[in-house]
C-alpha cells in the first residue's frame, strides 16, 4: 500500500476546499493515497456537503484520491501519515459568544486576543491533547499540522503538555506579509529575504533585500504611502510610523490590537452594535458557501471562500506537508519550539518563528535578541499564554484570573471578572475542567446578559 | 575634621523635618557634623522655613549640628559623604499636570503609574544625572540615596547612564507591610523574615516566621478578614484572594493599578472631579505643614507630617545612612543593582529586593525565579522603565510613544498620544531634551486642555 | 520537652570534641536538650570512646546535656530538630584507596578534587538520599547540616535528587580566609566585608573595607609578600601573582589544583612515593587522636585536633544551627540553591556563596556576573559535578565516563579509565548502584595494581 | 562593469588551485569578473608559482577571468565584492614553533588546539583586524569568508572587536562528516539530514533521515565497526562508544583532542621525536605541491593536493560564496553570529552551526539546549576563545595566562608558564602587541629550548 494518508479533524469546515485545491496543487511532490474527514455528530450535515465537494474536486482532477468521511476519529488516525487540525470546539456559534460578551460590557471580543481568545483555549486544548494521545497509539511516526486558534497556544500545549514534538503550528498572517510587501518595493515575492520572531499572532519580522541589505524601514515607508495590503480581517487602523521607526521591525496585523487599543476596541464596539461581531458575519459567509458547495456541479474551490478570511491558510498547510513529506526545505513561518531562535524566551516554549521545513520538522533560523520594547512585550504575551494553557490543562480559577489580569487587552478589575464569570457560564458545555468553578457561579446566580450569546447557550 | 557631611538635594521639601528626626534618633551611631539643604531659586521661601525649623530641631536635641541652607550646589556636595535627593522638578504643580492631563481624557494620572510618572521620569533623569557629575568631581566617594519618584527609574538611570554605582534607592511602601503584617498574625515587627522581588513600587514579597515556616498565605488570608493596614496614599480596593492565593506572594499596594485597573482608575476620575487629585489634596496639606513649620516655637516634627503620606520613608534613609555608615547589615527593601537577585531580569538592571545595608552598600538576598504571571509582569515592567530612561536622556520621541504603548496602564491610541502630546506642552519648561518635539507640537497647535493644569504652565 | 535535639551522623568521628566545644560556647543561644551520635557497627568502637569523651566535655560545663550513642539511625533522627552530618563511607581506608589507585598511575589523588573526589561521591550520595528520606518521615522540620565532603555535590544531590530544601552544605575553607586575611591589612576580623561567589572547593571572594572600597587587590598583593595563612592542608604552592591581578577575585587554596595543576600533582605523586597520601597520614594522626580521646581525664577538645585539617568546620557547623534556630543573621559562606546570587550558574543549581544565616535558612548575597575565565571555569565545574550526581544516583557507566572526562584534573583516555575502573574495583562494597558495571570489570579481570590500596579492599 | 570581483588575502597559498576549481565548477551561478591574489613580500615567489598556475586552469576554462596578483591589499580589496583570506602569519615555519616548543616540553603542540592554537589567535587577530579596517574603507559592501584558523576565534575577533557582520568562518571538518557518514548506513549524501552546534573545532552533531527519525545512534554504531571515515589529519584513535551513547550526538574529529588527550598527545610527541610535527610534514607537501605548480602545463588541480589536509575548504568556501551570491540557500555549517542558535552560550557570541547561506548572510539552525556534559565543555571553551582573543587585541599578559590556563589542553604550571614565554620569544616579530611583555622576558634570559624552532626564529 503506497501514497500518503491524510487526516482531517475538523474536516466539516468550509475552508476544506482550499486544503483540497493546495493537496491536487502538489500531488506530484506529495502522493496522496486517501484523505480522512473527521468531524463530530453535530457537523454531520456540513461533513457530508464538503466531502462530497471535495471528491468531485479529486474527481475533477487526473489523480484516483479517495475521500473518507467519517465521525469515528480513530478510524481516521489509524497509520496516518499527516494529521491536520482545523476544528472549532463549539462551532461558530462559540466564537459569537466569545465575542459578544465582552463587547457587551464594552470589552474586546475576538478569536484569539483579550478574552475570547483565553476561552477558546480553554475549549480546545482538551480537545487536542486527546487527540495527541489518541496519535500516540494509532500513528505514532504521523506528524500534526494544526491551524486551530489559538494557534501558538494550542502548539505550545501540545508540546509541553502533551509532549509530542512532531507538530507544526500554522497561520496564514505571516504569508500574507510575505506575499504583499515586496511589491511595495517594486519586486517579486522571491526577490526579498524574511526572519520573524514572536508567537502566533504576535510577531515581527525585518526584510532583507537580494544584495543583503536591511530594507525594512523602506517597506515601512512604503507601508505609509499606500494600501498596506495586510490581511482583509484586520479592521484598517494604521500603525504609528514614528513607532515602526523606532523597533526597525513590521509588527504583524494583530499588533495592532496591541498599538492601537483604543481604535480596535471602538471598531469591535461599533460592529458588535451595528452588524454585528465578526463571527455573526462569517456564519453567514459559511451559510452561503454551504449552499455553493451542495451544487453537485462544483467541483472547484469557489472564488468566494476567499472573503472567508484566513486565505493562505490551507495553502501554508499543504505546503508545509508536502515539504516534510519530501524535504523540500521550503520556508515557512510556523509555530514550533523555540530551541534558541529567539533567545529572549525560554528554549523549551513554542515561538513563531522563519523556519525551514524538511522531514525532520523545522528547522527555525535564530532571529536574535529583540529590542527592549518587543522584548517586554513578547515576555508579557508568553506568560499570558502559559497561564492559559495551564488554566486549561488544570481548570484552576485563580491561574485564569491571572490570565486574565495578565492579558494586556483585558483591563483589570470587577468587569473583566464578570466577563470571566459569564464566559465560564456561556462555555459550560465544553469546559469539564472546570465543572466545580462553574457550579459554584452557577450558584451565585451568575448570567449571561447579551441576549444574542445567552439564547445560543 | 570628624563628623559626617550630608547634602540634601531638594531641601526645602515638608519632609525635611521627618529627615531630621530620623539623623537626631540615630546620632550616636551616625555623628552628624553638618547637613546642607540645598533647593533652587523657586524653593528658596520654603527653603528658608524648614531649614529654619530643621536647625530648631537639632538644638532642641542634644547635639550639636549646623544647618547650612544654600542654592548652590556645588558647595553642597563638596566633601559629602551622603547625598540625599527628595527634589521634584516644577514642583507640585508639575505633579498636578502630570495627574490632570490624563484624566482630562479618562485615564490614569498618576504620580509614578502610568502616564504621569514617565513624565516624572523625563523631567527628573537629566537632573540627576547632572548631580552624579558633579558627585565625580566634588564626593566621589559619597554614597547617593535617591528617594526622589519614580525612585526605581531614577536609581536604573543612575547607575546605567550615570555609571555610578554608590547609590540606593529607596521607597516606604515595603516598610509599611513589614510594619503592618506582623500584627496580622499576632507578632511583634521582627517576628517575621521578609524576602522582596521586584521593581519600585512593583513587588511582590514572602514571609517566614522563626521556625523557618512559609507564612505567606496566613498573612494572605489575614488581610481578607480585617484592615489591611497597607499605605494610606493607595485607596481601599482589596485584591482578589483567589489571585493572591495562585501567586502565594503579597503584592505591594501599587499592584492594585495593575489588578484592579478598572476601580483604580475609577477613583481616580472620581476624585479628579471632585476633591481634586492627589496633588492638588497635597499641595493643601503642604501649605499647612510650612504654617506649622514657621512657628518659631516648633522644634519638632508635628504630627500632621504622617498625613501627608510617604510616611517613613526619611526613617528609610536615616536608617540606610547609619547602617552604610557603621556597616549595621540592617535589613532594608532598597532599588539596587540585580546582580541576579531577581534571577528572571538581567543581572545589570536594577531591581527592588531585601538587602542588608553595610559599608559596601546593598548585598541584595537573592530570591530564586518568581511564576509565570509574576515573571511576565515584571519583565514588561521592566521593558517601559528601560524605554523611558532611554526617552528621557535621548529626547527620541519614537522611543518615548514605545514606553507609552507597553505601559500597561496606558491603553494605546490616539488619546494616548494626545495626552502624551500635552504633557509635553504642559511641561516644556522642564524638557530641553525633547525641545524639537515640542516645538512640532506648537506648531500643530497642541494645547493642554485641562483649564487647572493649563493654568500651572 | 523544651530545648533541642541534634543527631550526628558519623558521630564517632575525630571530629565530634569540636562540635561538641561549639555547642557548649553557644549553649546560651542555642539550648540542647540532647545529642544523638550516630554510626554504623564498624564504627562502633570509635564511636564509644568519642561519645564518652563528648559527655565529658558536657558535664564539665555548667550544662546538662546529655549524649546518647547509637547504631539506629531512626531513634536519633525521631524529631530532631538539626541533624548534622559528618561520615564517611568506607572510613579513612576508602580514602585511601581514592588517593593511591589514581597515584599509581601518576594522576591527582584526592578527597574531592579529581578522580577520588567523584568516587567519594558515588558513595555517599546514596547514604545521604537514604538519610533525606528517614528525615522526611522521622523530623520533617529539622535542618540538615552537612559537612561531608563533597560538601557542594552532596548538597546539590539532597537539592536535586532528594527534594529536601533545608539543608545547608559547609566548608572550613572559607572561613580560613576570612580569619587570615584581615591580618595582612593590619585589620580586625570584621573589619572587612566578604563576597563569595562558586561552588565548593571552587569559589572566589572580593574583600571591601570600612569605607566601602575594594581591598582585593590590596590583599592580594600581601598574599605574595608573606605567609599567606591559608588552610594547612593543601600545599604551599603560589598563585601567579599576573593571574590573580587579571581576576581582580581571590581564589580559594583548593584553585591550586586547577591554576597550578603540575606542581599540586608533583607535590601529591612525591608524598605518594615517600610519606604516603594525606589519608595514610590522618590515619595516624586519628589513631593518636583517638588515644587521647581514651583518657578518662580528658573533658576539653585536644589541642592535636587543630593539626588534623579542617580546623573551624565544626566551628561554622555550630554557628549556623545558631544562627538558624536564634536567627542570627550571622554571615556565613554556605552551600545553599542558587536562586540567581551567581547568575552564571541556573537558578535552581547549588552554589557556595556569602549568606546571612536564619530562621528560614540561608539568604544569599547576590554576587552578580563573575569575569570571562571564572564564569567558564565554574560552568564546568558545575557539568562535572552534574554528571557526577547523576552518575552516583543512576549507577550508568557513560555518564560516570563523562564525569571523568570533563573533570579538569583528571587527562582523559586510556589510563584515565583505568584508574575509573581499578577504584570501581577498589569501592565495589559501596557502589550497589554500580553493581553491573563492576561484575563485568571484574569478568574482564581487572585488577587494583596499587598494593596498598588492594590490601584495603 | 559586470560581474562578481574576488579578492583572496594569502593567495599565495598552495590551496589556491582548489579555490580556482570551485569557482570554474560554479561560474554560471557566480559570473566571476576578476580575481585578486594578494600576498606579502614574503610571499612574493609562491604568489608568482600559484596565480600563473591559476591563470592557467581559467584559461583553460570556458570563462574568461582575469587573475591579478598584487602585493597592495588595498588594490585588491577596492570595491571587492567577497574577500577570502587564507593567510598564515609567519608561514608554515610560525607553525612550526607552534608544534615544536610545547612539545619540547611534553605538551600538545598543535595548531588550533592548545598552546599553539592561541599563539595563532595572537599573531593573526590584529592582522585580520586591519583587514576589516581597510574593508570598512574600501569595499563596505564585501562580505568576508574566512578559513585562516582558528576559523572560529578569528571570526570571533572580527565581529566582536572589528564590529563587522558581513563575516562567514569556514571550517573543513563539518563536512567530512556529512560525506563520509551517509555511506555507513548505506544512505546517499542528501539522504540524511544535519544539524551541528558548538564552536569551530568543537562541534558536535545529531542526524535525521528523510523519514525524520533520529540515527545519530546508528552512526555512532557504525562509527565503531569500520573505518569512520573522518578527515585525515586527526590521528586514528577512536572515541569511546559508552562515551558517544551518553551524549546521543557526535563529536568532530578534534574532540579527540579532549575526550583521548593522553593517546593524542603521546601521538604528537612520537611525531615530534621522530618524523617531525605535522607542520615540518606540510612542508614537504608545500614544497612538492608547488614544484608541480610550476609545470607550465599543469592547467587543473593536481591530485596530491588532497593529501595536503584541509580538503574540502576551498569548496566550502566557493560554495558558500555562490550561496550568498545567489541567495540559493545552500546548508554549510559555518561559524557566525550566535543569535540564539546555540542557547547554552550568549547571543552574541560566534558559533559553528548549520545554516543556510543566502543573500544576507547564514541563517542559522536553532539547535536547542545541550547535555550537561557538552554544555560545560562548550562554556569552558567559548571562554577559553574569548579570553584568547582579548589577550590577542589588547595584549595583556595576565590574560594571555588566564587563557592560558583554563585551556582544557594545557595543565597549569611553571612548564606551561616556560612554553608561553618561550613562544612569546619565538614569534616576537608578529606580536607587536606584547612587545613589552616580551621585552620583559628578553630580560629575563628566557630563550627558546628546541633547536629546530630556536632556529626558524
């Protein structure tokens, strides 16, 4: 039996598709023999959809690649060979909540910053330390491609907690840097020279040009003149030029969540108020691209799954298995363990860093010692994560408060713990780790109050 | 010629007489030939009543000290053997600004929190830095005890621009816990052993008793169950236990602003307008404390004196003095050069911790690697103190908008930096550093638009 | 009950007359109710006429203390309050074999340096992981004092590998310095102010006077042009003054084998040759000592025991369970957790540093950053005792390899692993976690060529 | 004007035909306009023998590059765009001292390793300095490829004193390793993955196969079944497998010097008494290599080069030129910039890692912490390099003897005391920066002991 096994948990999820395009891209260098699609009971429906989409794409294409759908994960694990991870515990209705509630006492909701981004982490690092157990039993040479939010979180679990290194954390931000910025400068997108340092979501990186020279602060300049051309899911707040002067370095888009507080809150606030939040439009983006993929004619990625947001993502996947599996040594920026690469962290914690990828894994380039400012700061967000992480591995109150208190998004005090409280409510479903902190608020009569998130409870 | 020679920077400050008592108490393990208040032209009124009272005192004693008053400097360091600083640059009233222009906009102003205390910081560094020249040419042999705010900025300024190492730094806050949380547990004051981390105004300590047992979360819990008894000067918001509970060390009262950011700033914008902000209750309570002190019949420090917090900090220094003087190894919770006491920071930075004071100066007791949360803390507390000495002795303003944006209670934006705009107008005179920013900032027509502070340029 | 309990373990030693006069002269501050000696059937004889001999001493004081001899250990650690150990395993004859077998073969011998160092090791650190468990079940609240040598590895192991925090490592060494070198100042023994920073048997001071200046240089100086008065056991060979001025440190006598290894090796190989090694001569000195010790008359330690080395180890013995129980705070250079006081070493290691000794132990005086060559020289040192910690608790062949690879007093290769094997041989009575290794040395018929040592085993 | 212009410091050496071999092989990807050979008037003859020889292979080459040879390093370096330098200060007869009086003495007299390597250190550093000076002037943009030994401490110099990044060391022995080591697993060149940390001539590596499982173990197994393969100037004296197992890496050939230092020095010091030290072997070999160069029909490189040692440089170098020039990314372990890469050393340092060399220079592989043991010794010898180099800018004796005496190869003592000061003696013309030290031991009568050096002198 030769050719490659693919399992996707999560495979349910609309961004499917793009993972299918990337894997037909790439057959030649990576032959696949069968693709796995997990997901749970309740994405049963939207399983069968997108699998059924996602045979016609193979079907479509001059490669004999046969689609498995199934809700039994070990069935899927069993001998595979790459394992990829895209699920979301809670589905998107679990993101409005982690949105909604904070914006409901006027604090930020998102994905994978401030509050929300904590309780998605509660969800889901269970979740994946399971799975790396069940690994360890049924595929334990595979290696796990995860592009889960928290991203750099959930690798960080999965390695310290889970203690399984053949894992690669991944995120489209970094290449949709890459891909934008040497055009700023009038060139291709092989034609510049990148290093990044940082953790998921929150990284810098500095441009080197094809004679060696540093050109970051011309692209910075140029970031100033024009259309930045950073990731359509960033609201468009420019950052201070004088700032990005004095670190030499471009932030990535979520920075600005860090740099301009006060403006990504307001936009949060007035969306939440007007729209609504940013997990309330994409449910609809999901809802119409499920109706695009039940047509039994399409057997293409649709050109709307782009406005999706998180393009890049599966592509980033894709190539990132294909360049394990036959050691391409490609460059991609992923989430892995630090070893060195960025000496102002621990050896032993993941960072998101410029990285080499071949059979052993990858092989991240050393960055160097940050400057002062990104210095602190990088320390601050990585205790924040750790304090996360264990918070969910332990379901311990007092390590979330700190996490909480910790996080440089969430102000301090008796609205962020009502914030906590309600989240905690809200999550009950998908929390068991914290089964007795939630009884006891439960007892003292605690509530959700933003009516569209309680009446998804 | 016997006797010690002390210089007093800032002589005419109302903490003069609190200075005096604390040299009349330890005369005889610490003999005093002749102390030199030194103020500047604007100080010199009140520089001339507390000197006045400050001879009165000692010739109420028994010993025979003179009181030399002078606007010069120079003669006063001449052959010091300590060197006291406790001046404030523009005055209260600059302490005004610093308070109000933040909280024109809703946020924090603060004396060495937040935005006020960066600027504290700007205005105070070029000035003593300018001291430790003249200390080289005139006392190199002197030891300078800093207990001007924000006293941990000041004390890293020294040694790292100043390239002076004969100097301690000095706060009350620690002595009030040792003072306060011994009765908690029905002890006396040495009844308990102390072991501090952190940086000024931003530690955290542990307790022992005398069988070498960890009392830390008795005092915890004891602090739950009645007055708390910490410093007057910090309003009365508890912290939480659970968090207290998770870290098993007692934060410093200043931590409130940090895990109580919410209430902290509350009160703060309560009092502001109201009764006015801290400045401006003190400047009331000062102008009392000189009525009282032109009495020529008062010889001794009144009682008013402990209202106007910062209690025991002059005790502080007198007892630092005579313990470097007569190498007493004195326990004193100091800002000293690291040297890896707080192995989490870098060895050459200065930190707060427990030291025995001796001839040598602070032999700093190390303190082992704080946890996650604490470590992540104070490595970004440490990052914006950097980033504001480097702004204040280079006058860069991209350097200066950094340290604004990591301070953790300054929420970045466009209202950050229009406070920061305005605190640089309101202080202009006291910033020839930052000369070309300001007169940007003239000329894009930046105006302070508190009226009170407005009114004090 | 009142008063409190002391076992020592290896309480038949020559050393017990001192320890016993250094309770006795602090009996008012430190108020035994009881002392336990402690030895093992061997020593059983020795143990009666010391014990005997310690009694004496006892009723001759104004105090009534009475001692109890025994060959249960369990009896004399049931909640005792310090324990104190001194043993030896495989008594002065193991020494011997530790000094002889490397000699034979024209390598350093010796008690803790080089390859008899790490066999020393390998046989006590299981007794003492044995005597840290009875602790935790028999005394759970007594402090552990250990003078047995290698004092620093023994420590590190109880640290490490027992997981028991209150012990303290000590050493006369220091001590000796800081008797002598006041003199050669024209100072008094508190005159100056000491800073250690090392590990044990490899640790360096800095000196400051009165004034707060540095006297290292000035002493080092003195060191050439007289008696230096350092300890009288290791041989009077000269630092190179060039190298000591570079440092700008003192180093301790035992650095005599690392900064003069041919000459300290020569010196060795020739009492090898002619008198017999250090232990055959102690042996003697024991023996006389002991007959003394035999004299029903006899109730005060005999001045003999000055000459047998290690003069003032039960001296610091005594002041630091003063120190502990009374809290002191008496200065006093201990093998304690690093904590960051040398930040060249991890936190979490142990270190021989400058203390103030209490209630709750040792507090280190950070020392900060040592120069470029003693920061490498004590890394090493630190990886060889490591290596051998964890040679002595896994029993592994390689890492014992290691060990003697990467000691700097032992040239690796051929003869090297001789000399490993002929004292695995020599020690096979008291290395059961080497049990493997030995059977198959033996099976490939290795022998101990030296004859005295082979008549030992 | 196109093309790429060379200029090679030492272009008079005898492995110029290998440099010209590697340039011809990569012309298409590196379009070499003009070559330089600079030598010194000393050099003048071989310059002439080997750039006719030189000028001869291009000729014979379907390219058409100019080779000048000069004696003015400035023309040379005049907008170079890379700059190679190969030079021996003192030629082969400096090594020959080097070789000769350690071992006169019973020492280890080798190039790079011991007392000889820092001797190198101290006559090339201030040479290569000067040559980063002129760069600075006459080419900002050249990068620097360095082979003259010691690779690493010279590359060192230059970032750390010369404060010039555009700076690659190279080294021959990482890649005897990777082609010899396949082989023994039956594996092709590209087959298996590498990954290597320490400093030049200290390295140790850990291989992975293209199913990404480690088989450093597997290597080490074969290592010590057959022929190991390793480069051909390291005497055969194998490791010890026990040894190897432990740490789980493997070490590079000049380990031998560390972990068998009694058999390669015995090896050494049979050499020395019989055929002559490798230095008096090389120059035979020189001396035959260039009678062949002089044939005016030899238009390639002759095979007997190989046997010169060293192989295997000058396509490291060509390669790693091509790979910056064409930012192609290619793996070459190479010493440069720390950055975190090995964490057991400072970010700052220079180290020996894998990186891949592009447009900006190496891109290093983050290798992680090292094993306790590896870890010790790297601290130890890092130190060992820095204090050698701080010897060779400075010239101070204390520190020359300070590295001299934490030198792992060199025992302390009068004799290691007697052989610096006899190399002093010996190389006096090209250490100007010691010249009052050795004036001093002109003085002093100290005079070279071994005949064949005391005569080259």
């Amino acid at each position: 039996m030769t050719g490659v096994k693919i399992a996707t948990i999560g495979g349910g999820s609309s961004y499917t598709p793009e993972l299918m395009e990337g894997f037909i891209k790439r057959y030649e260098e990576l032959p696949i023999r069968e693709i796995w699609l997990v997901d749970i009971e309740a994405g049963k429906e939207k399983l069968e959809i997108v699998g059924e989409m996602a045979q016609r794409m193979w079907d479509a294409s001059p490669y004999d690649v046969k689609i498995h759908l199934t809700l039994d994960r070990e069935k899927a694990l069993k001998d595979a060979d790459f394992v990829t991870t895209q699920f979301r515990v809670g589905l998107l209705n679990a993101r409005v909540k982690d949105e909604r509630i904070p914006a409901y006492y006027g604090m930020l909701g998102q994905e994978t910053n401030g509050a929300g981004g904590m309780f998605k982490a509660f969800r889901t690092i269970p979740i994946i330390l399971g799975i790396v157990e069940d690994m360890k039993r049924l595929c334990p040479n595979a290696w796990l491609i995860n592009f889960t939010n928290p991203a750099g979180m959930v690798t960080e679990a999965i390695v310290r907690y889970g203690k399984w290194d053949r894992v690669i954390g991944l995120c489209n931000v970094p290449v949709g840097a890459i891909m934008v910025e040497p055009g700023l400068l009038g060139k291709k997108e092989n034609e510049l020279i990148y290093k990044f340092a940082g953790v998921n979501h929150f990284h810098w990186h500095k441009v080197a040009d094809l004679e060696g020279n540093d050109v970051t602060l011309d692209i910075i300049d140029q970031l100033f003149k024009e259309d930045n051309g950073l990731p359509k899911n960033i609201h468009d707040i420019p950052f201070y030029k004088e700032q990005l002067h004095q670190m030499k370095m471009i932030p990535c888009g979520y920075h600005r969540y860090y740099y301009r507080q006060e403006e990504m809150l307001d936009h949060a606030l007035e969306e939440y108020k007007t729209i609504g939040t940013r997990a309330e439009q994409v449910k609809k983006t999901e809802a119409e691209l499920f109706e695009l993929y039940k047509d039994p004619n399409l057997d293409h990625k649709p050109e709307q799954l782009e406005q999706r947001g998180g393009a890049h993502y599966s592509d980033a996947a894709c190539e990132t298995i294909a360049s394990i599996y036959a050691n391409k040594n490609t460059q991609i920026v992923v989430s892995t363990k630090n070893n060195g690469a960025v000496p102002d962290l621990p050896a032993d914690c993941v960072v998101e860093v410029m990285a080499y990828l071949g059979a052993d894994g990858a092989r991240s380039v050393a960055f160097g010692e940050l400057p002062t400012a990104e210095k602190g700061w990088l320390q601050v967000m990585k205790a924040m994560e750790l304090l996360t992480i264990e918070a969910a591995v332990t379901g311990d109150y007092g390590t979330a408060l700190q996490a909480f208190t910790i996080n440089p998004l969430v102000p301090s005090g008796d609205t962020a713990r009502k914030v906590m409280h309600e989240l905690f409510i809200a999550h009950k479903a998908h929390l068991p780790q914290f089964k007795e902190t939630i009884e006891r608020l439960e007892k003292e009569g605690v509530e959700v109050h933003d009516e569209v998130a309680k009446d998804l409870i």
